[in-house]
C-alpha cells in the first residue's frame, strides 16, 4: 500500500487561499491541485492548462505538514482549499475540491 504524503500551499491566484493536499507524489500534489482548478474554472475539457507547477510544490509548499485548520479531517488522498482573508486567520472551513 503507498503512503501518502501531505502538503500544504497558496492557492492559484495568490489571492491569500491556502491549499492543503494528501497525494504520493509531489507530482500527484500537482496534477490534483491541477485538476482542483480546472474544475474551479469550468475548464474541465482542457487539461493542458494548468495552474500549479511541479517547481512550486517541490520548491515553495510545505511538506509532511497537514496545518492546524484540517484538525478532525483525515488525510486521504484528495485536495482541500480554504478561503483567507488578510487580517484573518480564515474565513471558512476547508472545502474539498478533488
């Protein structure tokens, strides 16, 4: 059985979203995050664009961290995104997009 592997990071647009992420590969990491946004964006007929690169999750998110907000959620393989706000902590509970 793999193990999965746990990240965490901005989101897409830099808009003060944060992501957080359970996959067993840094480019599993990616291609869900990925696949979060197209589905986010309606383009889900284009896989081709993409959002997030393999450079940003092995080199800008935090690894083996599954962040004090996912407290009571059990990491299984799949990407969770809150809302920031700046000045505040968040603004909502983690919504599971993939």
């Amino acid at each position: 059985m793999r193990k999965l592997k746990l990240f965490n990071g901005r989101d897409w647009d830099c808009r003060g979203g944060h992501l957080y992420v359970a996959a067993y590969s840094e480019k599993d990491a990616c291609d869900l995050s990925n696949e979060a946004y197209r589905r986010l964006k309606g383009y889900t007929d284009r896989p081709d664009i993409k959002a997030t690169t393999l450079n940003e999750v092995r080199n800008y998110w935090s690894k083996g961290c599954w962040g004090d907000r996912m407290i009571g959620i059990t990491p299984e393989r799949g990407l969770w995104w809150v809302e920031q706000n700046y000045g505040s902590k968040s603004s909502g509970a983690p919504r599971r997009l993939v």
